[in-house]
C-alpha cells in the first residue's frame, strides 16, 4: 500500500483521539464502526443486485468498491488505535495469507 494510506489512518486516528478520547469505550466504538461500515458493504451489493424489488438496482461495482474501501480504512484506524502499527500487522496478515498459498 502507499505509504499515504498509512499516514491517513495514523492521522485519522490522531483526529479521533483529540475528538472523543482515547478511552474503552472510544476504542469499542471504533471496532463496532468496522460492523456499520461492513453493513453499507452489504447494503451496496443487494442495491446491485437490485435484490429489493422494491428499490430496485440501486447501486454500481464502484460503490460496492468504495463501501469495502470504507471498511478497510475503518479496520486501519481500529489498528492504530489499539496502539499498534496497522503497515505491521496488516503485513503480518500478508505474510501469513502468503504462506498458506506457497504451502
């Protein structure tokens, strides 16, 4: 990933923490957050799907994309704000993911 992306969360964090604390319940928020951004993931696919007749096709690839986007960000500053480094532990992720497919 761009080293931007990086520093976004870092500094999405930083914004966070000046705005609501850093406390338990701020830190709890912040992991539900990832439930709300994954639930517009879904909401996105049944739009394009046009799953509801009542609402019909209601959304595109690309904001099915962004939504996932949203969660993918959100799971970052979750990351950092645990006090960890989200490059670490997502690459620990990677290397993990990796070995399993050279296995």
């Amino acid at each position: 990933m761009d080293d931007s992306i990086w520093a976004a969360a870092r500094a999405a964090r930083s914004w966070l923490d000046a705005a609501n604390g850093t406390g338990q319940t701020e830190l709890t928020c912040r992991i539900l957050k990832l439930t709300e951004e994954a639930g517009e993931a879904s909401a996105a696919w049944i739009g394009l799907l046009g799953q509801n007749p009542r609402k019909g096709v209601t959304h595109t690839r690309e904001d099915v994309a962004a939504e996932l986007a949203d969660v993918v960000f959100t799971a970052l500053v979750a990351i950092e704000s645990l006090g960890l480094d989200a490059q670490t532990v997502v690459g620990a992720c990677a290397g993990k993911v990796r070995s399993r497919l050279d296995g």
